[in-house]
C-alpha cells in the first residue's frame, strides 16, 4: 500500500512535470510558428516589391530611350530571316549560310 | 533497579475531541465532494456550451480594404499589383498637442486639411482617425522622425501600377480601400472577386491574364505621342485587334491616364476615346457599304457605276471633293473614296439591307467589354435617301472606333462574327462566332485595302511597310460642333491590316483635329497624316507579333509560317 502512495506520488510529479514542459514546448513551439509565418509573410511582401521594381525598371518606355541612346532601333523587314538561316547563324555554322546565300 | 516501563498509555483524544470528529471529516469531505462537483459541471459546462467568437473590445473600427489578383499582359508581364503601404492614423485621446500635431504633419503632407484634422482630433472621444492613407516609405519616415505621441501607422494594400499609365484606360481604377471603380480593376470585383482583408494580405489568386501586350501597347502610345506633336493635334487614339481571336492587343488613348491617380479619370479631356466616345469617322465607313454590296450580290468589284453627277438628297447634294470625271469600278470607288459612289451602292441595297447588315455586323447595338460597357451607337432617327447616302460614308451614325473596328475584323477574317476581348484568348472560348459575310466578300476586301495602299493614287498609300503587306482605308471626317460641321476640325482616322495574304492583325489609328504642317503639304487629311502614324506603327509592331516578312513567306510558305507563329518559334 505504502508502495502504491510512493508510486503514485512520484507518478504524480512526473505526470506533472511533463505537463508543464510540454505547455512550453507548445507555446515556444507556437512563437516559433508565429515568427516563420511573420518572416514569410515578410518574404511575400518583399517578392511583391521586388517584382513590382522589376517591372517598373523594364518598362518599355524606360528601355525604349535607352535602347535607342545605344543605338538599335525597331527590326526592319529584311533584318528578318527565315528559321533555317537563324538555325545557321545560331550554330555559326558558315558553310549553311553560304549554301543559304547562294539558293536565294 | 529496573524500572519496568509500564506500556505507554494510548494518546487518547479527550471527549470534545472525540465526539466532534465525524462531524469534521464529514464536512471536509462534503466540502472537497462539493468543489471537485462545481469545477466538474463548470467544465462539462464549458465543453458542451457553444462560445461566441471572443469579440473585439477596443473602440477601433477594424478598417477593411481588399487584396486583388495581380494583372499581368499576355506574356507575363505584370501591369498591377498589390503592395504594402503604411497609411497613418490618428489617436485622439492620446494626442496631448493637436495644435502641434497638425502643424508638424502639414511641414511633411503640405496637402494636408488642417481643419478637418484639427476638429478630428479634438474630439476625444474618439480613438481612431484616419490621416492619410497610402503613404510612402520614405514620408512614413519623416512622420515617424517627428515623435508626435498619438499617431501610429498600420500597414493596407495599396495597388501599384510598376508601367506606369501605359494602358491605363483599360486597367482603370481602385479607391482608396483598394476596389475596382473602372476598367479591367472593376471587372476584377464582379466577376473574379477580390478578398476583404483586415491587414496587408497579399491576394493568393491566379493572376489576371489580359490579352494586352506591354510592348505593341507601348509602341503605340509612342507612336501616337509623336504624331500628336508632329500634326500638333488635339488627342488621338489607337487599336491593335486580333481579327481571329477578338483579342485586343493594344488600346491607347491620348491624353493619358495615370491608373495609380484615379481622380483625373472624370476629366472629359482624358475619355477613353476607344471605347467610351463615339464619333462619326466618316470614309473608313466605306469598307462596310463595299462589302455589303459585294455580300449582298449589289456588284462585283469590276461593276461600273457612273459617279459624276452628284447625289441630291432634299436640300442636300453630295459630291466628291476631287471628282474622278469617269465611271469608277467598285474597287475603284474605294481606293478614290467617291462618296457618291458609296452613296449609290447603298441606295441600291435600300435602307432595309443596310439597316440589317449593320445590324448583322453589331453597329446598332450597344456593346461590352470586360472593362465596361462600350458608348452605344448613336443612329440616325429616320433612314430615308438622306441619311443611308450619309451612312454609305460615315456621317450621321456615331459608334465607338473598337465597335467599328470589330465590325471590320469580323469581314477582314474570312467573314466570322469578333467579339472584342481583354482578356487572353483561351481556346473553345470564341464559340459564339458565326458567319456574317462570305470568303469572297471577306477575300475582296482584303484586296481591295491592299490596292488602297500599293496603288500609286490610293489614299493609303504612305501606310505601306516594306515586306508586311499593309492594307487599309482612310477617313477624314468633319467634327460637328454645335450642330454644324467644322470645315477646320477634322477626325482623321485609317483603319488598316496586315499581312494582306491572310490577314491577322487589324490597326485603327485616330487623329482629333490635326492641323496641316510642311510635312503634309498643309493638308489635314487621313492620308497625310494617319496612314504614315499606322506605317510607323505596324513596321514597329509586326516583328513583336511574329508576323513573317515577304521575303520569308515567299521561301517557307504561309502555312509554314503560321504554324511556326502559333508554336511561338
């Protein structure tokens, strides 16, 4: 009987002190959460930002002067080619685009 | 000796004691029953009990603004977005100076209304009053720098348009709790939705797709930017339609709008004049009366009508400025504009069959777009001899250039209804379309533009772009102003397409009231000064919406080439 009281007793304590350290584990565990989803948060925003500067550097009427100030200009016409002599140039690949020159 | 320790005698507890310990353990166990009772039903209580929600105790009002989808154009690129913002509010009841306060914040927001906060702030009662919303970073500093107790700030949505007023006729509007109030950002509350929030939270809808691309709009605007300095006219507007698929590429409209300053869309000045006026554009109307007398069996392109003697209709005659002096073909009558050639085929169809192609064609009816309804038409009252000759060369009957211009690509693409859209074209979705005039009619006129431009008196000529086969139709029409027409103010407009061989793509470009200058030899006319603008606009434009040059074309064939466009190779 004296056993059983000693036993429960200490079970009690146990019990007892593994409630409380989880209730920490579980608020400490909550604030953890609570700083992940404030820094993703924070993470979404600055992505929203960023791409928003992005876009707004891009912008054509930002690139168009300063593409033009370096001196290119809209392609014409007959600056465009058909795919196979692109394939060509993209492969540098002089002998195609002689034989392309040549057929035309 | 040994004292024998007697046994202990029991501790007994003495009488009083004796006779009151039933009655103490009793009451203690009763007592403690009683408890654990109470604690036992308060927590089956609690558990079987449904709570409300814990409400809000504090007096601030909880300000609700909206998180909307991004928009982006037909490529990706991002045209709106949502972004964080401090907006600063007020605390009157902790404010200890307001005298202070607002003097301080007027140093930062100049703009501010000094009365109004003022009176605001003097109400303590109160404890939340907006002072501005929206603010930037860097005045969010400058505020918070000042160290006034009682203002504190709170993070919203605040849209931002990162391209500026590119487009900002078809994005519209938000107000200042971030909801669409015009355009496409109206289009987005009613029909995708938009999400009420309580504190910055980004949207995590799919982004909105238009079928806009950034590039040809901004190629646009620019171009239309030149031109209103070049002719030293009033505005101008312009339209790149997809004649297959109704999507509209690109819809500009000079003086500009800025979407991120929603109060200077009410300015008249500012209108979008694609969509929200109605004018009458006059020849460019032709292209319409032409291809009701090829679709109706009136003629044929080679039939010849004799021109010469002007048109009277009651107190009016019609004539043609610059008189052929012969007999024109129907094609002829085109490429030289002969009003009085466009009047005749429409006497010979009769004011029913005009009625009722026009009709056919969606000009009599009002329209919509995603961004709102487009300016209806306005008709004439009667259609006696008078106005169907009017009509033949666009007077008396107003309709709204992207009206007309989906009249005109639905005869330009083979004969198939368009419905203008704003919004990417998904497959399946333009199961709506129906025939509205044969493949030949649709193949004449196609034509018959290109004549207008390649021939050596066609008005369009100055629209031509060297290996993109351009066709199109001017129009220079007198503005009325005050019931008459103004013979010195002009709307000049060219309504073209391109490639010819198949036509893809439909231009409508407009001039309000340009004025003659050395370049056009003083005149104000379409030909000298709209159909240069489409020129300049298609050679930037035709190579961004992969249109193959004649030279390609001629190696590869059509088919080749269309089917390397649709597979963006």
């Amino acid at each position: 009987m004296r056993l059983l009281n000693i036993a429960a007793f200490f079970f009690a304590v146990a019990s007892a002190f593994l409630l409380y350290s989880l209730n920490y584990e579980t608020r400490r565990l909550e604030a953890h959460i609570q700083a992940q989803e404030r820094a993703a948060q924070k993470a979404k925003s600055d992505i929203a930002v960023l791409k928003a500067e992005r876009s707004h550097l891009s912008r054509p009427a930002r690139i168009d002067p300063i593409a033009r100030s370096q001196g290119l200009a809209p392609p014409r016409a007959d600056q465009l080619v058909a795919p196979d002599v692109a394939a060509a140039i993209g492969k540098q690949n002089p002998v195609a685009l002689r034989r392309i020159a040549e057929s035309q | 000796m040994q004292r024998v320790r007697s046994p202990a005698a029991p501790i007994r507890p003495n009488d009083w004691q004796r006779r009151r310990a039933p009655y103490v353990n009793g009451t203690l166990i009763a007592g403690a029953m009683l408890a654990f009772a109470t604690v036992g039903a308060q927590v089956l209580n609690l558990g079987l009990t449904p709570r409300p929600q814990m409400s809000l105790a504090i007096s601030e009002p909880v300000a609700t603004s909206f998180s909307r989808p991004d928009i982006i154009d037909r490529n990706g690129r991002l045209l709106a977005t949502d972004l964080e913002a401090p907006s600063l509010f007020a605390d009157p009841a902790i404010v200890i100076d307001r005298d202070e306060v607002v003097e301080k914040l007027l140093t930062v927001l100049p703009d501010l209304n000094a009365a109004d906060l003022r009176s605001a702030l003097s109400d303590k009662t109160r404890r939340f009053v907006w002072v501005r919303r929206g603010l930037s970073p860097a005045v969010a500093q400058r505020i918070h720098d000042l160290g006034l107790p009682g203002l504190a700030f709170r993070k919203e949505l605040r849209r931002a348009y990162p391209a500026g007023a590119l487009a900002g006729h078809v994005l519209g509007a938000v107000n200042v709790d971030n909801k669409g109030t015009a355009g496409i950002e109206k289009y987005i509350d009613d029909a995708i939705g938009v999400d009420a929030v309580n504190s910055a939270t980004l949207s995590t809808q799919a982004p909105v797709r238009l079928s806009l691309d950034v590039g040809v709009q901004h190629a646009l605007e620019d171009e239309l930017d030149t031109a209103v300095r070049r002719y030293s006219s009033e505005g101008a507007a312009g339209l790149i339609l997809d004649i297959k698929s109704g999507e509209v590429i690109a819809s500009a409209s000079l003086p500009r709008i800025d979407p991120a300053r929603a109060g200077t869309t009410s300015d008249a000045t500012n209108a979008d004049k694609i969509a929200g006026g109605t004018y009458e554009l006059g020849s460019v109307f032709k292209t319409l009366t032409v291809a009701m007398a090829l679709d109706e069996g009136i003629a044929k392109p080679s039939t010849v009508f004799d021109i010469r003697e002007p048109l009277v209709a009651g107190r009016h005659t019609i004539q043609d400025f610059h008189s052929a002096g012969r007999p024109l073909t129907v094609t002829e009558i085109f490429t030289h504009s002969s009003n009085v050639g466009a009047g005749m085929l429409a006497l010979q169809a009769g004011p029913d069959r005009t009625r009722a192609f026009l009709k056919k064609l969606g000009l009599l009816d009002p329209m919509k777009t995603e961004a709102g309804a487009v300016s209806p038409p306005q008709l004439p009252p009667r259609w006696e001899r008078a106005e169907l000759i009017t009509v033949s060369y666009g007077h008396g009957i107003a309709v709204a250039p992207l009206q007309f211009a989906a009249a005109t690509a639905s005869i330009l693409n083979g004969g198939v209804s368009v419905t203008p859209t704003l919004l990417k074209y998904q497959p399946g979705t333009n199961a709506k379309a129906r025939r509205l005039v044969t493949r030949e009619t649709s193949a004449a006129l196609a034509s018959m533009m290109r004549l207008n431009v390649i021939d050596a008196i066609g008005t369009g000529k100055r629209a031509e772009v060297a290996g993109f086969r351009v066709g199109g139709k001017t129009g220079t029409a007198e503005l009325p102003d005050n019931g008459r027409y103004n013979k010195s103010a002009v709307l000049s407009s060219f309504v073209g397409a391109f490639p010819m061989d198949d036509p893809h793509y439909l231009t409508f470009i407009l001039l309000f009231e340009p004025k003659g200058s050395e370049e056009t030899n003083g005149q104000r006319t379409a030909s000298t000064n709209a159909a240069p603008v489409t020129a300049r606009v298609i050679s930037r434009i035709a190579g961004q919406l992969g249109v193959a040059p004649t030279s390609i074309v001629a190696k590869i064939g059509r088919a080749s080439c269309r089917e390397r466009v649709s597979l963006n190779v």
